[in-house]
C-alpha cells in the first residue's frame, strides 16, 4: 500500500488545521473530488463522477482515501439508500 494516502502517515498532522497540505500529496483525482465536494456541497459518487470528469471507480476510490484520513464522511440520503451522499467534514 502506498504511504501518501495511508491515514497513519498523517497521525502527527492535525487534520483540521492542515487539510491543504494533505490534498496537496494527494493523487490529482482525489484533489479534483475533494475540491468538487467544497465547491458543490454534498454529493453522491454518480454525481462527483459527471462534475469531475473521473469514472465512478476513481471516485470511490478518491472518497475512500479521503475518508480514511477523515477529511470526508459518508451521510445516508433519504430518497435513495443505494446513493449516500458524501461531504466535507467541518
């Protein structure tokens, strides 16, 4: 597993003070996906997918980064329980 996206490696930064800096080691499609969910709000993967440009795999994949170093958290949407929404955490 590559360490530039491993929650561990950032154990001694504070996330919440330093979320730029994190991104910034980031592969480009995580730092496209976390820039569209700032901009955008909440959003679900089929939506990040059309915004980014990026298939729904790579944003996954970009979402599960981000939440393993809890940048980003995954909320139920109420309308359609298959398509949660995913948002920055504050």
């Amino acid at each position: 597993m590559n360490s530039w996206y491993n929650a561990s490696t950032y154990q001694h930064l504070e996330v919440k003070e330093l979320p730029h800096t994190i991104i910034k080691a980031m592969p480009k499609s995580v730092q496209v996906v976390y820039k569209s969910l700032k901009r955008k709000g909440p959003l679900c993967t089929s939506d990040l997918s059309r915004i980014s440009g990026y298939s729904e795999r790579t944003v996954r994949n970009a979402l599960k980064k981000l939440m393993d170093i809890g940048l980003v958290e995954r909320k139920i949407n109420i309308e359609d329980l298959r398509k949660p929404f995913f948002k920055i955490i504050s």
